[in-house]
C-alpha cells in the first residue's frame, strides 16, 4: 500500500510538473510574439517600420489585430468619430477606459500580439500634481487592460509628468507637434514646426520626452524633413501622422483610413496625410439602403430566411390554441359589451326616470 501510494504520488507530481511546463511553454510564446516597447525599439535599430491604428470597439480591434498591426492606439479621436463631438477635449476618462476595455476584449479573441496603448483624455494629467496622472494612468492598466498610455505634449512640466508615470511602472508614448488636446491654445488643426525656430521647439520636447523616458514618440503634422531629423536625433522610436516617411512607423485613424464616414460633411474633416485604403461607408450605406428596400417591399426576409419551421402536428395544435383563444377573447369582449350596455341603460333612467324622460305628465 505504502509503495501503491508513493507511486500514485510520483505519477500526480509528474503530471502536474508537465501540466506547469506545458503552460510555461504557452506562456513563452506568447510573451515572444507581443509586442513591447523592446520589440518597438529592436525595429528601429533594424530600420524596420511600425505599423500602429486606432480601434474604439470590439469589432474594429478584431479587424486591426487580424491584419497584424503592431500598435493598436485607443486615440481620444473616439470623441470625434465614434462619439460625434467637434474637437477631442470632450471625452471623459470613464468613456475612455469603456473604450479601452473593449478593445482588450477583441484583442483576445484575436490571440493578438499587438501592444494596446490608452490614450489619456484632456483633463487627466495636467495638473501640477503628478500623483493624479499616475493614478489615472493605472486605471488605463487595471481597468482598461492596456499596456501602456500616451500623453499630449513635451513641455517641462509634461516631462515631469511623463517621468511620474513610467517611475510608476507605467510605459509612455509621447505626442509632439500638433497637439489635438490643445487645440483651443494653438488656434485649431494645424501644422507644426514650419519655421526654424518652432522645428527646433518640437525636436526639443522629443528630446525631452525621451530623456523623461518614454519609450516611443509620435510626431503629429510636422514638416517630412523636420521629422526626419527628430528620428535620427532620437535613440526611441518615433511614430509619423502627416509627418512623411522618415519616421519609424506610421499611425492613422481606423475611420479616416477606411472611409468609414462617406457623408460630404464628414468627408470635408478627412485630413489631406490621409489615405482612405477603402471606401468602407459606401458599402454601409448601399446596405442600409437595400435593407429598407426589401423590407418595404416585402422580399426580406422571405422563405430564405424565415428558417425556423414546426411540425405539421404541432401546426395543427398550434391552430386550435388559436381558435380556443379567439373563442375566449370574443367571449369577454361579449361580456363587456354587455355590461357596457347595462350601465349605459342605468344612467340613462337616472337621468331621465323609468318613463324615459316624458313631459306629457300632469298635461
């Protein structure tokens, strides 16, 4: 018995080592096909390009991680394209964290790889107290499930905060150029660093940015040479929208790049770096319009599909459920005409006494 139990022990241990291992393995490859601010840095040193999009959904952050983009951006644009607001200063974090959750979700389903980076709305981490931006950027980890966050911004102050963050535990992607967030100060979506001097200031706040360190840099509307230069100053990666081909990588809106709005006054807001790999918002749209027609018409759905079908038994039965109840409907409604019409009978001698009203009494 003691030997039977010692070897039941042995197999039970071998079994659950294996099962140990056999996770371990899983785990490793896993971890060696995600994407990481390491994995981002490597493709630079390589002279490899970086692919990052937006998602805001479920369905959209399949598509992204199905195509194999590396970086998959919760941008605050969700304001603008999914939420219909002017400018992106109106998202809140709660709506961004809702979002970035989300996109987790359909990110696993996927299996994929990509990082997943939260994008921290204005309001969140400006202030002179760092401590509430690192707070606010943990809620983008715990809750949201995101990898890291991005910040508008490479002031000194901004630095300070980028800088609480990563100490925090937090990665970084910083945002130089054209600052969306601050869009009321700079006077609205325009380029940036078009003269010497404002060049220099955005390569100023990468380098600071970088020294605070944030792992990558994206570099929004900047002349192709000014951006250039910035890449090959900086040892972090930087991303370009409307910044040419010299960066490290390339990042565009999920909606503006697949057509997604097809409505002119939609369409109008497209930025001119922009360009749309598909006119998704046609097809939407010619669909919506034939679903209407069809359904109007009487040719949806039809036998095709109308699929679920009952026995010509329980079709019979059904038929004389049917009749059994409109017996029992016509029955009370009957009754309550009958006793509508008492009632009505009863007013009418309160009204006018049992003779029905005659004044030829006493005449």
């Amino acid at each position: 018995m003691i030997l039977l139990a010692a070897a039941t022990s042995r197999r039970t241990i071998h079994s659950i080592c294996t099962s140990h291992s056999r996770h371990q393995d899983i785990a490793h490859r896993w971890l060696a096909s995600k994407v990481s601010a390491l994995s981002l840095n490597a493709k630079k040193r390589k002279g490899k390009k970086i692919s990052m999009v937006t998602a805001y959904d479920y369905p959209s952050a399949v598509h992204v991680a199905r195509a194999g983009i590396d970086v998959v951006l919760v941008g605050d644009s969700v304001a603008m394209v999914e939420l219909g607001h002017e400018t992106t200063q109106h998202v809140t974090l709660d709506a961004m964290i809702h979002h970035c959750e989300s996109v987790k979700r359909g990110l696993e389903f996927a299996g994929s790889g990509s990082m997943l980076i939260g994008d921290m709305p204005f309001g969140s981490y400006e202030f002179d107290d760092t401590d509430v931006a690192l707070r606010n950027a943990y809620r983008f980890v715990k809750e949201g499930g995101c990898d890291a966050i991005k910040l508008e911004g490479g002031s000194e102050s901004r630095a300070k905060t980028a800088r609480k963050i990563v100490d925090g535990g937090v990665a970084v992607l910083g945002h130089v150029g054209l600052t969306p967030q601050a869009i009321s100060v700079i006077g609205g979506f325009r380029a940036q660093g078009r003269t010497a001097v404002k060049a220099r200031q955005v390569l100023d706040d990468a380098l600071r940015l970088q020294d605070a360190g944030c792992f990558a840099v994206v570099l929004e509307c900047v002349p192709a040479n000014v951006a250039t230069a910035i890449t090959e100053t900086l040892e972090i990666p930087t991303i370009g929208i409307g910044a040419g081909g010299g960066t490290s990588g390339q990042v565009l809106v999920f909606h503006d790049m697949l057509g997604m709005l097809s409505h002119p006054h939609h369409e109008q807001f497209v930025p001119k770096f922009c360009k749309k790999y598909a006119q998704v918002g046609h097809a939407i749209q010619d669909g919506l319009s034939q679903f209407k027609a069809e359904v109007e018409s009487g040719v949806f759905p039809g036998e095709e599909y109308s699929p679920y079908v009952m026995t010509e038994g329980e079709k019979e039965a059904f038929d004389v459920l049917l009749q059994k109840d409109a017996k029992e409907r016509q029955r009370k409604h009957d009754l309550a005409a009958e006793k509508l019409s008492q009632a009505d009978e009863y007013e009418t001698l309160k009204l006018y006494g049992a003779d029905g009203g005659s004044d030829d009494k006493g005449r």
